[in-house]
C-alpha cells in the first residue's frame, strides 16, 4: 500500500511522516478511520487511517456491502480500489474521493447531480456507472471493473503507437463519445488516463463529467490547476466554454500524443501555447492522419469536423467509401441519363422507359428524370398506336445545344489534359446526353474512363505498399525492443521469418548481421550491391609483393639454421656450460565460447478451421470458413462466405466470395495477402484488387483480432476464432 495521504487544503500528495504540507505548509491533521468503513471478519479501529489520505486496507468493507480487495491506484479525485459487491457477487471498481472534495457541499452537490446523468450512460465503449454512495464522512463511486491498464500506460511502456493501432482505440473512444453526446453529456475531462485498455481487447472510456467537476472544484477551492489535464483542454474550454467540439479537441491531442510520444504542449506557459502556437506535424504518421489530427485540435472550433461522428467515419474509412459510394452513384446516373436519351433518339421507346425508371428509383426527386419518363411514356403509347414520329424526322440540336455541346467538349478536354478524368468524364456524359451516338464523345468519353480507372488501380497498389510497409516497421521495432531487452535469439528468428516472407529485404538482412555479429556466428551475405568505382588496384599490389619477398627472405634464413643463440656465463674456471633447458609447457586452449540455451516460447499451430467474420463501419458483417494450412512460421489458407449486400437502387445482391491467402506469422503478427480467388454477384464474376489480412493471434493461438482491406479497398474489423 503506497505510504501517501493528501493535503485537505492543496491536495498535493505527502508522506506518513510529513506534519505539514510540503506545498502550502498547512499542518496535516492526524488521520481516522470513517465511520462507513470496518475490516472484513474485525472491529473498526479507532485510530486507524483515514481511506482518502492513507487508504482502505484489504478486506474493508463499506457500507456493509462492498468488500476492498487491493487498491488499483490513486489519482486527482481520490483512490481507485478493486472490490466484491458481496450482495451479487461480483467484482467492481470503488473510487473514494477526497476529503478536500468530501468537504465541499458545492462540489458534492454537483457531483451527484453528474453521477445521476452518468448513471444512465449504458455503451459498449463506457465504463457503467452503477451508483454514487453519499455517506456522512465516505463519498465514493461504484463503477464497472475493467481488467487491463490505462492508455496513458501503454504510451509510457511503448513510448508511441502505430497509426493502425492509433485508428482502432481512437474510433472505439469516438464510438463512446458518440453515443453520449446523443444522451446530450460531454465528457470535459478527455485524456489517456480515461481510457481504459480490457485483457479481452475492449476499449472503454471512464469518469464522464465527474472528473472535470472534480478537477474544477479543487482547482475553485485551492487556486490550483492541473498540468496533466491541461495539455488536453482546448482554447475555449480554458475561457469556460464547453461543447461536444471541446472533447474533439481532447481527442486530437490524444492521437497526437499517441502517435508521437507526447502531447503537443507540455511545459511553459500552456495557456499561451495552447491558445497561439500551431503544433508542427508528427513525425513518421502518413499526411492523412496529419491532416486529421490537425483538423482536430485546430484553435477555430468551426474549422473542426462537425460532430465526433464525422471524425469517427474519416477514421473507419465510412466517410471514404461514401465519397466513393456518390461518385459510382453519379457515375451509374450519368450513364442511365446518357443510354436513355439515345435509346429515345434511336425510337427503341421502351428502353428509354425502362433507364428513366431505373434513373428515378436511385434519385426519385429529379424533376429532369420525371420530365423525360413522361415524354418516353407518351411517345411508347404513340408508337403501340402507330403515330409516333421517326428518329430522322425528329428535328436536329439547335444552335443553342450545338453551341453547349462544344463547350462541354472544350472543358473534358481541358480536364483530361489536366488528368482530372472525374471532371472530363462527366462534361462527356453531359456531352453525349446532348448529342447521342456522337463517335468522337464516346471514344473520348472511354479513354477518360480507362485513365480514371488505371488511376484507381495505381492508388490500390501504393496502399498495398503501404500496408507492406507498415509491416516492416513493425517487424524493426520490434525487433528493436527485443534487442533492447538483451533477446538477441528471439531477435533473429523474428528476423529470419521475416525474410522467409520478404528475401533479401536489405534492412532485415542489416539488422540480421549486426545481431549474428554480436553472437559471434557466419554473417548472411547482403544481396547484390550496385559496382562501386575503380581503386588504384596496382599500388595494393605492390604492397602485397612487397610483404611476400620480405617473408620469403626471413623463410630462407630460418632454413639455413640461423637460429638466435642465447648468450652464456662464463664462470670463474674458464668452463663454458650450456645453458640450462627450460620444460616448454603445452599452450592452454581457451575454452569455446557457448551461448545460454534460450527458452523458446511454445510455438502456435493455427492450423485447422476456424470462423470469420468482418465488421464493416456501415453495419456490414461478412462471415463464413477459414481452413488454415501452417507449417514453420508459412500461413496459407481459404475462406470462403455467402451473403447479401444492397445496392444503390435499395436493391438486394447475393455476393459468393473464395479467396486463397499466403503469408507469414511472426511473433504473433499475421500478415497474409490473397493470391487467387473467385468473387460473384448474382452468379456473374467480377473483378477485385488486393485482399490483405494484418491480425494479432491471442490466447495461445484460440483467437486472432485485427483489420482488414477487402477486395475493393474497404477497411474492416476482423475476428477470427477457432
């Protein structure tokens, strides 16, 4: 049990022994027990410690009810202890606040009030909220037990986290956040030490309102305000303005701060900083994650997105695939628009009927399209009576349309030499609408459309690269950490994995060099290098020679039996004696050097059938088999799924997909990417890109989490299970 209390007066934290604060010098009173609290199986003593300033010990009970188990840690509002509700039986989080907050009816009062709004706050992604307890001298909160660690751990453990994982606690927080502004509550207090990271991977935001009323009050109470929750204020929170764009900010300073290590602001005048200076851009994030953090703590409030919601889908890819989803949709229009006029042109009037249907059903309050059906209708009714006019009786385009017709081309052909193929596609549709069957539109009209579509193919391959990429980042650091740690073994067989799924990768076979130097073993040879330039070879030639006829020289002598003669005594008779033979001792050999024998952790086998489902931002679950194949650290398997899917005109499509994936576990990161496949709509094939797997395998191997980019470019939330 940590051997603190709180000053009543500052709230700074102090030793047992301190008799005054060692902030305001406030003389410290000597601590008691509340009269809420007892020992499990004892008598409440009563000179033992006050539960805000030294804390509760083990089997405590409160209120006759909830029973302490140990304490989880200890924060601005008072401290945080694992407990038993011993009436159902199961664990919870009991967080007691402090005696300078217990001693402010103001502060109390509010406090209640909050909790009462909080307690109706039931989300996936927010730590329930199940009661406030107001006893005389023991006010504390009694919240949802969440087994894991806070954000603001992992940062300092890891120092920053990858975009990918940055994106995946950022939309789950914003999922959060989303739902309680819905309910009309701001969280106001937004930073990693209210988050909470499950074991089981849940994602859950804590102390909605109650914090920020907390940290108010003391700072009311004590003229103090806090560093720590200052770096995620935004400007107008600090001149008392609060809005659900206030937590937005909070949120971009979170994901910079995971991103890069550290919030933007963190010593000096914060105030100053936080209302003036611009942080510079992140280091290492890609530009669109730049561009969205920055969006989110710009210092204009209007300049933010909307809503949490809007920032929620730029991260999930939602917002993305709707950009998508109106350009096909208008694209899909456009066309309609163009085959109906020149099925109406060339007299086939049933056709043209039938497109302007199709048309109005995806757009119903398009005046233009009503107009045209009604024209194609009546000109159907004639032709069945026979009284329809020809298409070459019809009067040709006036003046007027011509004149429009060669604006529309001067502009697509500005667009595409500007390769803005969206813009020149759609002046040629308008174009073509005018003027059907013109030759010269339509072939302009499909070149505009291959160029777009290459473009399209060029984005797909530099995001697979990219996820590539990312891979390898991953595999470096954490091969880093592992060297860091002194793992030099494991380092090198994440390393000779690695470059089973990648030869000859130039930085897996530098690092894999360095580390094997350091282990004393053969070096792997680097791949091929470009030629180097010419050195003067002839002057290390005659060096050499030079070396070799002086050794040949002292060889020569050697044989001739010229051998050093160690120098005699005389003694005093005259006789010379030899010298005397020392024994020559046998050379020591030093013995081999032999590593430590390294414990392997045991190797996982996913190998078998397993069940997959993928979450799509818009609702969309895709699920079906997963058959592995694993055979030393090489992944290969099939997935096959059959399910429904809606198109634009609300219509219902059975999707067939069965893909073949290769790839490579390292560690516990799965990266696999499809290489063949099969994908149907309605029994008819199509086409697709690159399908790329990234999961995380847990539980020894039982479950794999993680995301993926499906066929057509679509983020997801992937969970597979044995």
């Amino acid at each position: 049990m940590p051997e603190t209390r709180f000053c009543p007066k500052c709230g700074e934290e102090c030793g047992l022994e301190d008799k005054f604060c060692t902030s305001c010098r406030t003389e410290l009173r000597a601590p008691s027990r509340p009269s809420g609290a007892r020992s499990g199986g004892g008598a409440a003593d009563e000179g033992g410690f006050g539960q805000t300033e030294m804390g509760l010990p083990a089997n405590a009970v409160l209120l006759n009810r909830y029973k302490i188990v140990k304490l989880l840690g200890a924060g601005g509002m008072g401290r945080v202890y694992l407990a038993e509700d011993q009436m159902l039986g199961i664990p919870i989080a009991i967080k007691v606040l402090r005696d300078i907050l217990i001693q402010d009816p103001v502060a109390v009062k509010r406090l209640i009030t909050e909790a009462k709004t909080s307690i109706l706050l039931a989300h996936p992604n927010i730590v329930r909220l199940h009661n406030f307890e107001d006893g005389e001298t023991t006010k504390f909160l009694v919240m949802e037990y969440v087994e894991g660690e806070t954000l603001d751990t992992r940062i300092a453990n890891q120092g920053k986290l990858s975009e990918a994982d940055t994106r995946a606690i950022t939309v789950e927080v914003c999922r959060g956040l989303e739902h309680a502004h819905s309910k009309k509550v701001i969280h106001r207090d937004m930073k990693p030490g209210n988050v909470l990271l499950g074991k089981d991977g849940s994602i859950k935001i804590s102390d909605f309102g109650l914090a920020r009323l907390c940290h108010d009050s003391i700072a009311r109470l004590t003229s103090q305000l806090s560093a720590g929750t200052l770096q995620y204020m935004s400007p107008e929170q600090l001149d008392g303005e609060i809005s659900e764009l206030s937590d937005q900010y909070s949120v971009g300073i979170m994901m910079y701060e995971m991103l890069s290590g550290a919030p933007p602001f963190v010593t000096g005048d914060l105030p100053g900083q936080i209302r003036n200076k611009v942080p510079k851009p992140i280091d290492g994030a890609s530009p669109e994650m730049n561009r969205i953090v920055a969006r989110c703590i710009d210092k204009d409030k209007n300049r933010r997105f909307a809503g949490i919601r809007k920032l929620r889908e730029e991260l999930d890819g939602t917002a993305e695939q709707r950009r998508k989803q109106a350009s096909q949709l208008d694209q899909h229009l456009e066309s309609l628009k163009s085959r109906a006029t020149a099925a109406f042109n060339e007299g086939r009037y049933a056709d043209a009927v039938s497109l302007w249907q199709q048309a109005l059903a995806i757009k119903p309050d398009d005046a233009g399209f009503a107009g045209s059906l009604q024209r194609a209708q009546e000109y159907l009714a004639r032709a069945r009576q026979g009284r329809a006019p020809k298409p070459e009786d019809r009067p040709q385009p006036d003046a007027e349309r011509l004149q429009r017709i060669e604006t529309l081309k001067a502009k697509g052909n500005e667009a595409f030499a500007a390769a803005r193929y969206g813009d020149a596609i759609a002046a040629f549709q308008e174009a073509l609408s005018l003027n059907p069957g013109d030759p010269a539109l339509s072939q302009a009209l499909a070149e505009a459309r291959k160029q777009a579509d290459l473009l399209i193919k060029e984005a797909e391959r530099r995001k697979a690269a990219e996820a590539t990429q990312q891979w390898i980042n991953e595999v470096l650091e954490r091969v880093q950490g592992l060297c860091q740690k002194g793992s030099y073994r494991e380092a090198e067989a994440m390393l000779q994995q690695a470059l089973q799924h990648l030869p000859n990768h130039p930085q897996f076979v530098e690092q894999l060099n360095r580390i094997r130097q350091l282990l004393g073993q053969e070096r792997t040879p680097m791949p091929p290098q470009p030629p180097k330039s010419r050195r003067k070879w002839w002057i290390w030639g005659l060096a050499g020679l030079a070396i070799l006829v002086i050794l040949g020289i002292v060889g020569n002598l050697m044989d001739d039996g010229y051998v050093p003669t160690p120098a005699v005594e005389k003694p005093a008779s005259g006789v010379v004696k030899p010298p005397e033979e020392k024994p020559v001792e046998p050379p020591v050999e030093k013995p081999k050097w032999v590593p430590p024998p390294v414990e392997r952790p045991r190797p996982i086998d996913l190998s078998g059938s397993w069940n997959y489902a993928l979450t799509y931002p818009n609702g969309l679950v895709k699920s079906g088999q997963m058959l592995i194949s694993h055979v030393n650290q090489q992944v290969s398997f099939s997935t096959t799924s059959q399910y429904y899917a809606r198109n634009y005109a609300g219509q219902n499509f059975l999707n067939y997909e069965s893909f073949e994936f290769s790839g490579t576990l390292i560690g516990n990161l799965l990266h696999a990417e499809c290489i063949r496949g099969v994908w149907q709509v309605n029994g008819v094939p199509q086409n697709f890109g690159p399908f790329i797997f990234n999961l995380n395998v847990a539980r020894g191997g039982r479950i794999m989490t993680g995301m993926a980019t499906d066929q057509l470019g679509q983020t997801a939330t992937a969970n597979v299970q044995r």
